[in-house]
C-alpha cells in the first residue's frame, strides 16, 4: 500500500518556490525605489518651478527620473538573469513577459509625463 501523499512536495521543489519566491519580493522592492525615484523627480519638475536657475532644477529632475528608469531596468534584468539560473522562466507565478511588460510600461509613462510637465 502506498502511504505517500499525492500533496508531498519535495525539500528541493520546496526550496525553488522559496527561492522565486525571495526572488519575487527583491523584484518588487527595486521596482518601488525605481518608482519613487522617479517619482521624487516628477514632483521636483512640477512643484519646485519657482527656483533658480531654472536649468539646474530640470536637470536635476530628469537625472532622478533616468536614475529612477535604469533602476527598473537593471531590477528587470537581475530578475530575469535569477529566474533563468534556476529554471522559473515558466513559473507558475508571474510570468517574465508581465514583469518585462510592466518595467518597460512603467517608463514609457513616466518619461512622457516628465516630458509633459517640462514643457
């Protein structure tokens, strides 16, 4: 008679899901510290319109926005990169392409409201 659960789940599937899991939260994290970057560099360009010179204001909006959208990139990469060391390309959860997606999105949006509110 088999005793085995047909629910058992091996120690080493166990510590993939943790990992992609793991991998999943720092994803996120980055993700939030690009956007608030970015963000940050948002409000300067449309709250602080008063300042002088005006150039240095810009400049320094855009650098945070840039910083911002390369932290997204390079968190996309990092998590595409870890997720292909061990074989979660295909996951059950998020899939790649809705994370890729969405960076790419993120940016795409940002840098027109910045071009928008700099005009």
């Amino acid at each position: 008679m088999n005793t085995e659960s047909p629910y058992q789940t091996s120690t080493l599937e166990l510590a993939i899901q943790r990992t992609r899991l793991a991998e999943e939260r720092t994803y996120n994290a980055w993700l939030r510290t690009g956007m608030t970057t970015m963000g940050f560099g948002l409000a300067l360009a449309k709250f602080f319109t008063d300042v002088e010179p005006l150039w240095l204001l810009q400049l320094l909006a855009v650098s945070f926005v840039l910083g911002g959208g390369i932290t997204v990139l390079l968190a996309f990469y990092t998590h595409y990169q870890r997720c292909k060391e061990y074989g979660a390309i295909n996951a059950i959860h998020t899939p790649i392409w809705v994370s890729g997606g969405l960076s790419i999105l993120l940016i795409l949006i940002t840098a027109l409201v910045l071009t928008l509110v700099l005009i």
